[in-house]
C-alpha cells in the first residue's frame, strides 16, 4: 500500500521569508484569531476529542458579558 500523498498548503515562514502578498494574506487570517480568548478557545475546541465540544463546556472558562447594543 502506498503511502498518502501530501499536499502542502502554505510555505513554513522559518524556511524562507514570505512575500510581500502572502504576508498581507496571512495577517487577514491572523487576524481573526489575534485575540486571547479566541485562541483559547481554538485551542480548547482543537485538543477536545474529535475536535467538537459543546459550548457549555467552553463558556464556563472565560468571565465575559456579551456585547451590549447601544439604546437610542
């Protein structure tokens, strides 16, 4: 049996500097998750078995209100 093939889906950035343009799209990426609690949460959705996890079981973990929408 042959092994699977591999597919590479962006250049590591420690192999050799990124341009200019994939700069720009990595930080469009990046920035959706430039935020501790987003991360967190990435990272306790990634590590949970399977990758899903129920939100109740993330929202416990962070003391935050939900936005409020300004009242006119």
């Amino acid at each position: 049996m042959a092994a699977p093939a591999t597919v590479a889906c962006c250049a590591p950035i420690a192999r050799e500097p990124i341009s200019e343009d994939d700069a720009a799209e990595a930080a469009v990426l990046l920035k959706a998750v430039a935020d501790p609690v987003r991360l967190r949460l990435l990272s306790m959705i990634g590590s949970h078995a399977g990758g899903e996890v129920c939100v109740c079981d993330l929202t416990g973990a962070f003391d935050l209100t939900a936005p409020r929408s300004p009242t006119t």
